[in-house]
C-alpha cells in the first residue's frame, strides 16, 4: 500500500485526545450499545458494567439523550460500576447498593443478580452457599 503523500504547505493533523479515546475504548463501546439495544428490547431490566471513568464519560451522554435511567458506583479513583435500564430496576438497584458489592449480604446479592438476569438457579445456589446453608439432596432422575 501506497503511503500518505503531504504536500508541501498541508499541516498534518493529529488525532484529538477525545478520538484517540474512543479508539481505546472501542469493545467497551461495542458492548455497551449491544446492553443499550438489549435494554430497548426488553431483553434485561438492568445492567451492569465496570469502566474506566473516561469510558464513563463517553456513555453517560448516550444514556441521558436516550433517557435510560441510571446511577454510578465509584470503585476507585480509576473504575466505576455503572448501572442502567429501567427506571424501577435502577431504583431497587440503587435502594440495595449502599456498599462495595463483595460486602452484600446475601439476599442482597441474590436480588442484584436476578435483577441482572444472572440464571436463577445459579443465583440460588450462590445464596445458599454465601448464607453457609446446604443444598438439598437432588431426587434421583426416574430412570435411574
């Protein structure tokens, strides 16, 4: 392939910081029009993504031109959790996370994860585990 030519007197243009951004952010961007187009199907009532506060400022307009509710969970001077979708599904959200989610409880765990749409049954079997109770005996299969 054949190089760009400059012709003399043309300035050669560098990216903007706010493009080279959104390079780096590109599968971030990916993902979180693939959560936005879910959330407008009815797919899921709330998700969940972590970023970088600079992938956050790339999403946080998007979000409020296209009115989808939302609040944020500061990790660390670096990352964010950002929660979105519908408007009663963002409230409870917001309602239960008061604190780092490795600190929930475990029915709070277990209503943030079905609130996400994570399976059920794995969410059970998360609560039973985090609340130190057993799993019942599974009855055998009737060919067996």
């Amino acid at each position: 392939m054949a190089e760009p030519v400059t012709l003399s007197g043309e300035s050669v243009q560098t990216l903007s910081s706010t493009h080279s951004r959104c390079i780096d952010a590109a599968p971030v961007l990916r993902l979180f029009h693939h959560n936005i187009y879910e959330c407008g199907r009815g797919v899921r009532g709330l998700f969940l993504m972590t970023l970088s506060r600079q992938e956050l400022e790339l999403v946080l307009g998007k979000l409020e031109r296209q009115g989808v509710h939302h609040f944020v969970q500061e990790l660390n001077p670096i990352k964010v959790n950002l929660f979105f979708g519908r408007p009663a599904f963002v409230a409870v959200a917001r309602s239960i996370i008061t604190r780092p989610l490795n600190a929930l409880t475990p029915e709070e765990d277990f209503m943030l994860g079905t609130l996400l749409g994570y399976d059920r049954e794995q969410q059970c079997r998360r609560f039973l585990t985090r609340s130190g109770q057993c799993m019942p005996e599974e009855p055998p299969l009737a060919a067996e």
